[in-house]
C-alpha cells in the first residue's frame, strides 16, 4: 500500500503531466511550420515518450526520499535535528 507523500506524488504527477501536454499540443499548434529532424508537430509517440519518462523520473524523485523518511524511526530523527 502506497503511503500519503507516494499518492501525494503520484497526484501531482499527474497533473503536471496533463497541463504539460496539453501545453505541448498548444505549443505544436504554434510551431506547427517547423520540422524538427522529420517530426511532424503533433507526433504522438514523442509526445507520448516524453509524458512517461518524465513521469517516471518525477516519481522515482519522490519514491527515494519518501522511502527513507519512512524507515526512519521519529525519535531518532527528532534527537538528531
């Protein structure tokens, strides 16, 4: 079972993911007269590419420290600050 700050991640996440490719296809809209290494300006498998790395790469962020927050003992860390 996932914890609050991981579900508190995963939330955020994805948020920002969907403002960001809505941004993104706003964006393509924009620069649609550009050809950048032969893709086209709604290319979905970059677009789609890029959400997931993203993502992962932001929850791997959160996963890490949460995960060590949540083994420490709070007496330890309250003696410690």
């Amino acid at each position: 079972m996932a914890s609050a700050p991981g579900r508190n991640a995963f939330a955020i996440t994805l948020v920002r993911s969907a403002i960001g490719t809505v941004l993104a296809l706003l964006g393509a809209s924009a620069a649609g007269s550009i050809w950048l290494f032969g893709l086209k300006a709604y290319d979905p498998l970059t677009l789609m590419t890029a959400i997931v790395a993203l993502a992962v790469s932001a929850l791997l962020a959160a996963y890490f420290p949460a995960r060590r927050a949540a083994n420490l003992e709070p007496m330890t860390a309250l003696r410690e600050d």
